[in-house]
C-alpha cells in the first residue's frame, strides 16, 4: 500500500492550519483515502503540475468542513515505483495565491 510522508515545513502548516480549523485532522485522514484508491487523483480537483517516468507533483484541492464549502491546497509528490505520497504543501487560497514554486524546486532537486 502507499507510504505517507511530509516535509517539515507541510509539518509545520499542518499544525498551525489545524489550529485555525478544527475539522482538518479528520479532513486530511479522508484525503489520504482518495490518494490511496487514486494517488494522482481523480476530477478537477486535482491538477499535475509537474511529470516524469520518476515522479508526479500534483496540486489537489482538499475539502475542510471548518471553511463550509471552500478548499485547502495541498502539493503532493507521488512515486509510482515505490507507491509512495510525500506532501510538500498545504495552504489555503485566501492567504496564499499560489503554491511555493522553490520549494517544489527543492524537493526535486534532492
């Protein structure tokens, strides 16, 4: 099955976002079920951002019950070979226009 893991800095977003809205916890458990049926997503909820034979970035809107129909961002790597999700990113629109295009720079970099 697929293999979790986050970056620091999604860590470090997790935990203040989840302080700010209440429901994101359980929010995030149900996203992480979609991954596992469909870990590039399915629908105009998801959209790759970056591809190759290795990995696939992928920018997903994610359902939050504290926001009452309006969306978190996450940024998700997805690795085929070893079936493996590592989040590097999640911020909610009205704060932030657009993902951190470095970070997800960075991580491919390593």
């Amino acid at each position: 099955m697929n293999h979790f893991n986050a970056l620091a800095e999604f860590e470090k977003e997790f935990k203040r976002l989840s302080k700010k809205y209440k429901t994101l916890d359980d929010d995030f458990e149900k996203f992480k079920k979609i991954l596992i049926a469909a870990p590039t997503g399915v629908g105009k909820n998801f959209v790759i951002i970056h591809s190759t034979e290795v990995i696939t970035i992928v920018k997903a809107r994610m359902a939050c019950r504290a926001l009452r129909d309006r969306s978190l961002r996450v940024i998700y790597a997805y690795r085929e070979s070893i079936k493996t999700i590592d989040f590097i990113e999640l911020y909610f629109k009205g704060e932030q226009a657009n993902e951190d295009r470095d970070r997800i720079k960075n991580f491919l970099g390593k």
